[in-house]
C-alpha cells in the first residue's frame, strides 16, 4: 500500500502510526512513550508522565482522548478501563 508521508517525521500532532493496549502496572513502564491515551470505560487514570510527574485524571470520561507524553499507567487508583496507548 502507497504512503505518500513515509519520509515525513510524524510530529505529535499528527495521527498516531502505533497503538497498543494498556494494562495498568504500579512497577512497569511502556515500551513506548505515549502522545496520547484513549479511554474506553470512564474512570480515574493515575499516569506517571514523561517528565516524571504522578497526575491523577478524575472522571475521564468514556471515549476520551486524552494527549498525554505518558510512560506509564499506574494499576493503584486507576479505575478506567479499555485504555489504549497511541503513538
């Protein structure tokens, strides 16, 4: 299949090229850093950032798209579910 934006750097704006599934884990980070999360079951994401910071993200809602530069999802005090890192 034909990709004319093959040579071009994806900036993080752009459309993700990469998504996988996240399972929380309090010890263990992505293989890959986020630029964004999606939210398939509302609830709470707790989510260690890039520059190392622990947010909570309260009552994000189902459906949710949130742009985050994420290296991890903690399984303490997450209660969203269905979550999908997208690079």
């Amino acid at each position: 299949m034909a990709d004319r934006f093959s040579e071009a750097a994806p900036p993080l704006t752009g459309p993700a090229t990469h998504a996988f599934p996240i399972n929380p884990a309090d010890g263990t980070n992505f293989a890959e850093v986020t630029r964004a999360i999606y939210c398939g079951v509302a609830g709470d994401i707790v989510a260690i950032m890039l520059s190392g910071a622990v947010v909570t993200f309260a009552n994000v809602a189902s459906g949710t798209l949130l742009p985050l530069r994420a290296t991890r999802v903690m399984a303490a005090g997450t209660t969203a579910g269905g979550l999908i890192g997208l690079v």
